[in-house]
C-alpha cells in the first residue's frame, strides 16, 4: 500500500488532533463515539509498543494506492475493512496502520504542497 503525509502542518499534524478535529465536524457527526474510541485504542497500541504518536505525520486517505499483487494485500485490506467497519475516519485509520505495519506500507511524506491543487474538504451542510 502506498500512502501520502505531511499536508498538515504543527499541532495539526498528528492522531490526537486529527481525532478532535474530526469530532467537531458535521459530516462525521454520526461516528463521534466510534471515532473517539477507535482513536484511543490506536494511540493506546502506539505508546504500548514504544511510538511517538506525536511524530506521526497524519495520512490522507483520499490519495492511497494499492498493488493488488502484494503478497499481504489480502492481510492489508482485510485489516483495513475491519477498521472501517468499526469507524469511517480513514486518516486516522491509516495513519494508525502505516505505523504499525510500517514495512508493508509506504508513506510518502512531502512537507511542500506549493503549487498541489488538493481539495479542501469542502462538503455541503
């Protein structure tokens, strides 16, 4: 699988946030309790085996891509189908896999979007 970081920047930057942020907003207005729990079961996993939830630079999730002849492609979206079915926020989803499973996922980090036309998340209310 092959992922993309480093759009958000600071104390943006990191699962913590991420998770308050998508908390506060309307369209995920129905996940909020799942969110949250999901979000503390990840960073609890995270500090159990020694990361720095904090260095975790947030994945988006709408610029992934996979090879579906991956030998743990199968294991991959398995484990990934099951995150969703307990929660839809997939930037903290994957951000969370992309450091556990750090050598089956590669992510991309670029720190300089200048010039990048992305979408602003902008959806109607």
């Amino acid at each position: 699988m092959f992922v993309t970081s480093g759009y958000y920047k600071g104390v943006r930057d990191n699962i913590k946030t991420e998770c308050q942020v998508s908390c506060k907003v309307q369209r995920w207005s129905y996940d909020h309790n799942q969110i949250k729990i999901c979000t503390d079961r990840y960073i609890k996993e995270l500090l159990d085996k020694k990361m720095n939830i904090d260095s975790l630079s947030i994945v988006s999730a709408k610029y992934i891509g996979w090879n579906v002849k991956h030998p743990d492609y199968d294991m991959m979206s398995n484990i990934l189908y099951n995150e969703y079915c307990e929660n839809l926020q997939g930037n903290i989803i994957l951000t969370y896999m992309s450091a556990i499973y750090k050598e089956k996922i590669y992510n991309h980090y670029n720190d300089n979007y200048v010039g990048a036309v992305l979408n602003p998340h902008r959806y109607a209310t």
